[in-house]
C-alpha cells in the first residue's frame, strides 16, 4: 500500500542531516507524500508538519529514522504500540537498523510509493520489573536487549536466572544480557553472544565476565519467560533497556521478568537488503586478519 | 501407550552394564514384557531375543541405549527413520542423552508401563556432500553436529558459507560446526558456541579458530539450508557426523548442504526429567570458580 | 629465619574463625611465638596483644590473614612498603592466595618455626590517576588488578589506551582491566583474560566488552607503563583497585597511569604448596565436562 | 655495522616479486652489496650470485625474506643456527613478520647502509618428540608455535600437559599450541589466545576446543620446559611446527618437549617501525565494529 504521509525523526547533530532533510522534502513534493517531524526537526525543514514526537508513529504512514542505530530505537519507543513500520536511513557510517545510505534517500521514496520495499518484524522484549513493597511492576518495552549490573559500585553481582519459573543457576558476575535477535549484535555480540539470525524465534541469555569459568550464553525459544533475580549484593545495579538507564532503583530483592512484547516492531526493506551482507560488512568478514 | 517390547543396545565395556542388564530383565519379566537385543548385548543376557542392531527399532516399541552419549547417538542412527523412541540410560556418569540413571533401570521400565513418562522429539541434520563429477550426493543424518576440518594436516582451510544460497563469508580456519539444540552441548560448545534449548528451531554454525577475528558463533532459523563449500586447500578434510569419520574424501570443490532432516529423533524423559537441571550440573554452574 | 611473632588479621564473618584462632593461640603459645592481632581481632583471642591494623606490619615478623582472598587483599594493603610476608588461611574454601587450609594451622606454625616454608613475591601495580586541574594524582596500589568502567549508567565508555607513551587503540568497551599475575585469575579471567603464572614478568591488558570485535588479551613486559585516558562519554567511571571502589571521581580527560610498583607482596608458601594443583582444582580442570 | 652482502628468499609466485627484486638488484649496485639468492629467485635476478638456500645464512650479513609471513618463517628454517639478521618485506599486503613495505625496499637498503635500524631479537622454541622405542627423540624449532592436534580422524584427543616436570591437566580437546610472542598473532590467536608483547620473556599454551569449559590459556616464563604427553586416543595426531606438518608421526605413549630455544631469531626493523602500530592496522582497532 502506497503511503500518504512520512513522519520523520532525525538526529540533527549528525554532519549532513539538513541537507538529507531538504532532498526529502524535495522528492516527497515530487511523490506528494505529506511530511511530519518532531518539532526540532520540523524546524530544520521547509514545509513539514511540526507534530509531537508522540504523535508521528499514530499519525503517519511510515516512520522515517534518520541518524544511526540509537535514532532507530528512539523511533521504536515513539511506536506505542502502533505498527507503523520504520525505515532506517543512517548519516555517516551504516548500521545495523539504519540500512539505507544517506544517498538512497531518494531512491527510499520511490521505493515506498512504487510499493518496492518489505516489511520485516523484529520481535520485541516486554519487562516487568517486581521491587519489594511496590502493588504495581515497572514495565517498559526492548527491541535490542535488557542488561541488568554494575551500577556505581564495582562489587560483585549475585543474580539468580530461571526460565518459566525454573531456577536455572545463580551467577556472581558483573552482569547478565537478554537479548532479542536484533540485539543479538549489539551489547551481547561485544559479551561474547551469539548473533541471532532476525525472525529465529529464540532470545539469548548472556553472563557479562561470569565468576563461573563454564558459564556459556544461552539461546532459548522466545515463548519462555525469564526471570532475573537480585541477588544479595550491596548496592543497587544499572538497569538498561535499549541503552538507556531506567529510572527506577534496580536493588537486591528485585525480579525483573524478560518475555516476548505482544506487538513487535515493523521494519522497511529496500529491495537489494540483506541481512548477511550487512552482517559481513559491518564485522569485516573478508578473509583473514591474522 | 503401555509398551509390549524393549529393544536394547549397551556399551559391554561399562563395568556395570552385565548387573544392570540383568536387573533390567528381571524388572521387564515381572512386567512382561519382551527384550530385544542386537547379537552382542543379548548374548550377556538371560532371556533377551537376538536381533540384528539395524531391526531393533522397528520392532521395538521402545529402544534403551545403555552406555554414554555415543551410545544414544549409535541409537539414534539405527532408526533409519523410525519414530521409535529412545531412553538413554547412563553406566557411569551422567550425559546429556543418557539422563537416565543406572540405579533407576527399574523405576524406568514402570514409569514406561504406567505412562509416567514424556516424549521429547529432538530436531536432526540431513546432510548431503555433492562431490565434482559425483552423480549422486552422499547422504547421512545427525543428530548432533556435522564438522568439516583439518584433516591429516594442520595447514589451513579455506571454507565458503552461504545460507538458502546466499553468500555469507569465506573464512580461513581450521573448521566448521553446524550443530542442532542437541549438539550444542558438544563440540560446538567447546569451540566457543552458545548453548541452544532443545526445542528451540534453530542451528548453530560455529567456525573453529577463525582467522576472522571477528567471527562470531550464528544461530539461524532451521527451516534454512547451510552449505559449506571446501575452498582451494591442499588437502583432504575430515567430515566428521556426530563424531564418527564419514568415509568418503572431501575435497577442494565439494560442497555440503546441510537442512534440517524429514524426521528428529525420539526421546523418552522420566517424569523428574529437567533439562535445566542437568545443563547446570553438567556444567558445574554452582557459584564462583574463581 | 624463625619468627618471633605473628601479626593477625581475620574476617570474623566466617563460621570457623573463633575456634581456628583459638588453636592458633595454643600452637602459638607452645612455640613461644608472640601474637600481635588487630583490635576487632584481638577481642576474640585470650592473649593476643591489640595492636592497630597500620602497626601490624611493621611490628609482626609475618601476617597471617584469614578468611578468604579479600581478607589477603586487605592484609597487603596494611603493608604500607613493608617487606612482612603474609600467610594466607583459608577459612571455609580454598582461594588463590588462602592456599592453606584451616585443618592446618598447626602444621603452617610450625613450618614457620622449622624454616620448612618458602618466601615468593608477587608483583604489585602502582597507579597514579590524573585529573585535569589537580596539582597532584591519587596514587594506589594493587596486588591483583585495576578496573575501569561502567559506573552509574550503562552507556558506551570510550578508552585510550598506550603504553610507554605510544597510543594502541581506543576502545568502545564497557571497561578495561589491567592486571598482575596474581590478579589474571580474578576479575581479568571472567572477562576472558589468561592466566599468568606467578612470577612472570608481565601484565596482562583486558578489554571488557570491546565493541572491537577483534579485541584480544595483551600481554605486555612489567617495565612498561600502561596509561588509560577517559575519553568523551558523557558520565563519571568507577575505578576499582583490588576490588575496591576508588573514592575520587574518574572522569572524562582523566588518565590513569599503571606501572609495577618499587616493592612488590612477599608471600609464606608450605612445602606442599603448588600453583598448579591449586589452579586445577579451583578450575575444575578434571577431565571433560561435556 | 654496515653489511656487504645480502642474501635473498622470495615467494616468487607473488605478483611484483621481479619488479621488486630488480629495484632492490638496482639499489644493491649503488651501495655496493654484494647479492646472494638461492637458486630459484637468482634465476629471476640479473648478478645475484646463485647459492644453496642452506649456504644463505652463513655467507650473507642480512637475510631478505621477501613474500609473506610464511616466507619468513621459512628464512628463519635456513638460520641453522646463524646469527644473520632477518628483514621481512612483504610483496602483497602487510604481515606480522614482512613489516617492510615493498614501496621500502630502496629505503630498507638504505637504511641498512646507513645503521638507521634496530636489530630485535625474538625468543625460539626448541622441540623434541619422544617416542618409545626410539633412542634419539626428533628435534626442531619453532618460531612461532607448535601445535598438536586432530589428525586424520575428528575423534577426540587426550593430552597431558606438564610444566617442569609437574602435571597440570588432562585435556580432552581437539589440540594445544605453544606458542612465541612471535606466534601469538598465529594459528593461537585464532584459539582465542593472547596476544604477547615482542620480548616479553613468556610462552602462552593454548587448549583448542576443550571439553573442559573451565580451560583458559596459560602464560608461562620461558625458562619452562612445557610436556605434551599424547593419551590412549586411537589415532596418530598432527605434529605442526610454525604450520609445517612434521613428517614423523605422533601416536599415543609419545610426549612433546618443549623448551625456548638456547638461540632466537633476529629481525631488522626500519626506524619507524612499531609493533603497537602494525597490530592495530593488522586487527582493525579502529572504533567501534558493531
């Protein structure tokens, strides 16, 4: 289905930001695609709609992210639920979510109203966390991954891992990754995990620098709930989600529960796509190093 | 179903296998039912019926392989496509197909009269070697791991990846893994790959020390076709399916496809049967080693 | 040389360590040796004399310290330049640097008396912290390692690294840890360092998360001088020495110098003592686990 | 001292290994060096004086070892024990040995007319294989690592492993590896060993694809002598020395000795030569991958 409005998200600290903006304005004006941005992007443009972030994944056909991968995910969080589907256009260096070279931008217009695109769906964690003594969990939403550890004290982690309600081992270490498939080549990928093909059906469990010398990641189907308790260590740790800290104190006692979100988050392809190229690009798979 | 026979197979070289042979027909006679055993394991026992190995599982209603994991995987390859299912029962110590053990051959054959017992079906690799000038690949299955490698010299190994026929990385090394859930906890495991829950759809592909140093461990959906492509070494490899040497030459130029097979395999779990529990235990996941 | 007194430090904390300074006493006692303990110490021994824990170096002829390797750690850190050995007691489970078990407080008293132990030293590190604005840097030292990371937030930490002036890399990790020999079996070996063996004049230089997939251990000589400069990530770093979390503040521009110190930590070994049984059974290292 | 004679070995398959050997003829009959090439790369020169490759070391005051690492190793095979310094120059792309541009080769010649270069010794391995019922045990060097392993089966290996006499572990893995700091960046990097600093007085031994998961490398002085005694495994192994199969066979009962050798080897490095420098170029440190 051909869209009738782009709402656009932009990283404008990026070098060539405006300039893209302005070729998007232009070929959109061509295609008589309407445009929507947050209101600091929109004020870096000609004649897009000013429309609070919040409201672009509701009011707008397809999500137009344009920086790098953390621009991406600042767009999946804008989604609430909604299935518009993102297109990642990076400036500067491509990414694993940012797919689309500044200088397609174009060429991702067209693509879109000629209907020459896909729409792939990357699966999505919801996390519940359980402190003591409060009636009611925080949740919040992952399309990467959840990392619980650290925080501001170097001291040794205790967590205990069980999968649907099965204990599996207590870990002292300095903290533990689960990640979706897409996440798989982020913070997990630089711990020593798997990558995870996208659309495989599994998460991974990661031990960040385990005290247990045997401990390996842990690929399970995404059906299972996992759950991670803090363990009695003296110090409230860091609780990532998607890279960025969450608020709340995350302390001994605690239980944070990792399963599959209900709605995933819907990505665009631009035909010549494709996940392994990429793949072997960004990691440099070209014969050997050593 | 209640069972009427039990097909046997057993690693005589156990030190315990003759005792628990014989505790297992006293047990089977009292519940009336039927042993079978290939020629060798029936000739050290009583009143076991001997059959060729390569009949057990057709006429068996259910097959116990007796010894370590080598001997559930001689099992499992005497199915030929059977769906009769095996219980692995350990001599010795505990493995992660003989999670039977020995002291219980007696509460297992009950728990197979009283149905107090679980079916796991297990996912297998079809494997073909398509050999230049060849009509006809070679075929064979695994239930674990197909590795392809080093072979009688230590120089290095050239090997071409691709997925459902796309290109991934030709990577220099001295071999590769594609394993099943199953497998995981095998070699894949000791060349650095993630442990994979049975049941989870997919594969791992685990390069053995890459020159790539970023290579990492790949998990893919396993619904997709792996091919490895045996570049210009000088050298025969070794094909090695689930540890046993596959007779014929791989050489420059072949190509091994490998997908996942028509039918898994089996397994029959005792009721106190976790697989978290005996991944932990296995793996010594008990605290700090250091 | 006989010693003429024992000076104590032990953490109280664990089960056994009332009745072990008890037989301590009276071995002690019979060799005419004096006993010199801290204040807390002190308070749970019929005739040890309290001493300050600062003095205890100075004034005993070797440390005991007992309870677990942070008991050793804090013992060598009473030190203060002193050449005084310790003798590590374990009590409760064998560690690195507890090497004796408590069963043999006895047998340790009297191969002190009897000469029938020998002395080892092990490198320390001096570091020197940096701040821009301070006249002078913080100094410390460490017996196993220096970490750098994390702290309040889990965004990406960005780290120079050189060494002897000459700058390596800088890395997108979540830390960096520089560590002795006596150190690469602690935090360093849970983040994939090596193990190297006492006595090596090396150090070992381990990334903790590298974003640079192709990140490895370094090993370099310990005449070299390792410098850490904090570069632009937008939050303040833990630095932790022996474990211990560093009072000042590591912040962006901040470096951070590591060299080997002028006096190094003399250690008490019985006769039977060996690193490598001691290694292989804090590791496990029997047989296959998989 | 300023030489009067180089001696050359040249991977004459490499595309520019002419053009190169013409310029560098060119240049030698400015400074007035005398050129001495074995048999091969003489026919390919216009004056070098043909001599047999094993004479090179003896009667040249430098060895120009021109191609790939490999081409190196190979020149350091011909030392026999000479003290002739080795110059690496890489036709093709840059290695860990061939440090030298072939754009240098004028340079180098200069540079060594002129002292503008620094001789740096690297520590050698000196193997011997006992094998029962053989009064002499086969000797040979290594300067870059010893690897033991797999053979023309896939079966799993079992190796004792000893330092000075005392033994460490039993490993059931695919194979081990002694390796250099020279080495280091070889076939054990790819195991995930670490990397040694040049000069740093240590060997690193490496388990490849361990059944114990608790397995990490180990980091000797090199004073040891490390013993590699080959367990009840059914098949002769592979016995790799700086990546050339040894031709006698390893067999179960045989044990590796492995010792620094009494003489290294010794490399001409041009002025602006940096080890730090070259590690980052060869392994792409350069920010962030993923």
């Amino acid at each position: 289905m051909k869209p009738e409005s782009i709402g656009i998200v932009a990283n404008l600290q990026r070098a060539d930001a405006e300039s893209v903006l302005g070729r998007l304005e232009t070929r959109a004006a061509e295609r008589g695609l309407a445009l929507l941005a947050d209101p600091d992007t929109a004020a870096c443009m000609a004649a897009a709609e000013s429309v609070p972030a919040g409201d672009l994944a509701r009011r707008a056909d397809v999500l137009f992210a344009m920086g790098g991968d953390g621009t991406v995910l600042y767009a999946a969080r804008l989604l609430c639920g909604s299935d518009t589907p993102i297109l990642g256009l990076n400036l500067g260096s491509l990414g694993f979510l940012t797919t689309v070279g500044e200088e397609a931008v174009e060429q991702a217009v067209d693509a879109l109203c000629e209907g020459a695109c896909t729409i792939e769906e990357r699966a999505a964690l919801a996390c519940e966390l359980e402190v003591p003594g409060d009636d009611e969990p925080a949740r919040a939403r992952a399309l990467n991954d959840v990392v619980v550890g650290w925080g501001a004290s170097s001291s040794i982690v205790s967590l205990d891992l069980s999968v649907d309600g099965e204990h599996i081992a207590t870990f002292m270490c300095d903290g533990l990754i689960v990640s979706t498939p897409t996440g798989s080549t982020g913070h997990s990928l630089s711990a020593g995990g798997p990558i995870l093909y996208p659309g495989s059906p599994v998460f991974a469990i990661n031990v960040i620098c385990p005290h247990t010398l045997s401990s390996r990641p842990l690929v399970i189907p995404d059906r299972s709930t996992i759950s991670i308790r803090v363990g009695e260590s003296a110090k409230p740790l860091v609780l990532s989600i998607d890279g960025r800290d969450h608020p709340g104190d995350i302390t001994p006692g605690c239980t944070l529960h990792v399963r599959r979100a209900k709605c995933g988050v819907r990505f665009v392809h631009l035909e010549e796509y494709s996940y392994f190229k990429l793949l072997s690009q960004k990691l440099h798979w070209r014969g050997s190093s050593i």
